[in-house]
C-alpha cells in the first residue's frame, strides 16, 4: 500500500521484463457526481506524495500512458460500463486526508475539488511517474469505496467484489486490445 510500495512492485515487475502494466485499486471521490462503486480511469495525477520526488522534481507531470488509457476506456465503453476520465490526486498519508480520521480533511481538499480532480488515493502517480521514465506503459482503473463530499462509504468490502471482477475483465480485455497494437 503506497507509493513506496507500490514502487518497489512496479521496477521488480519492469526488471521481470514487464512491458504492460495496469493497477487495479480504490479510491475516494472528490465529486458530488461520483458514486459509490463507479470507476475512474486516470488520465494523470496530482503528485502529492514523496517516492516520486526521489526519482524527478516535482514540476514532472505524471501522465498514464496513452496507449492503456484508450485500451481501458474502449473496453469500458464496449461493455457499456460508465467510467469517469480525468487527473486524480495521489498522496501518502491515507487516514490524514480522508473521511475516516480527520474532521477537517475538505478543507485541505478544496483546491483539488474546485480544480475537478476526481479522486485521492494513494499509488498511481508514483507509479506513472516510474513508468515514464523507465519507457513502460502505465496505468490505472479504480473504483470508488467513499466519496468525500457526500461521506458515503462502502462499508461492506463483499459488495465491491463484483466491481473489482468487472474490473479485472476491462484490464484483460484491454491487455488484448494492446497486443494487437
């Protein structure tokens, strides 16, 4: 969990010859219009958080890669799955800027609602940041377990299953979508 760790992951996987690379995750929404259990296929991330710092300064842009984004939105478009496109922001500290421990985490969150990032988690901009540099292809699909404007949270992990499963088929769709190009 993190963008250390996630890191660490993500060079093992590219020094194992790994090309292709796409994680599935969680996030918590940062727009009134994102619901519970709903996906979001990153375009690029708000990098705040430190592991990427330790690669390139922090006015690098971290962008997925191109080729994953378009292979994950065809998929979720062929299987009529609504999916939300757009920067997300990436941080490290999950409890800090979350429903779950800090009374006061909108306030230190307004910025990123009002630029229209549609969500916070902890991962991806590190790992496309990586990505980049180390010439591999990038990507993320998260679905949505708590949106911070609305305070709903999905308090049963079964009820999310069915959407990590469908999740799982638009990336292997889309790893196929890939191949052939």
């Amino acid at each position: 969990m993190g963008c250390p760790s996630a890191s660490i992951a993500l060079e093992e996987l590219i020094m194992a010859g790994a090309k292709y690379l796409i994680r599935l995750g969680t996030t918590g929404a940062l727009q009134k219009d994102i619901n519970l259990k709903e996906i979001i296929i990153p375009t690029s991330a708000v990098r705040l958080e430190g592991t990427s710092i330790e690669y390139i300064p922090i006015e690098f842009p971290a962008i997925a890669d191109m080729d994953i984004i378009h292979a994950l939105i065809n998929t979720a478009n062929q299987k009529n799955i609504k999916s939300h496109i757009g920067t997300i922001l990436s941080h490290d500290a999950f409890y800090k800027g979350s429903v779950f421990a800090d009374p006061d985490y909108l306030k230190k969150e307004q910025v990123w609602i009002h630029a229209n990032v549609l969500s916070v988690e902890n991962e991806s901009s590190a790992l496309f940041t990586i990505g980049y540099l180390r010439k591999v292809k990038v990507g993320t699909i998260l679905t949505v377990v708590a949106n911070h404007l609305t305070r709903e949270v999905v308090n049963d992990e079964e009820k999310i299953h069915p959407t990590f499963h469908l999740m799982t088929d638009i990336c292997l769709e889309a790893f196929k979508l890939l191949k052939k190009n």
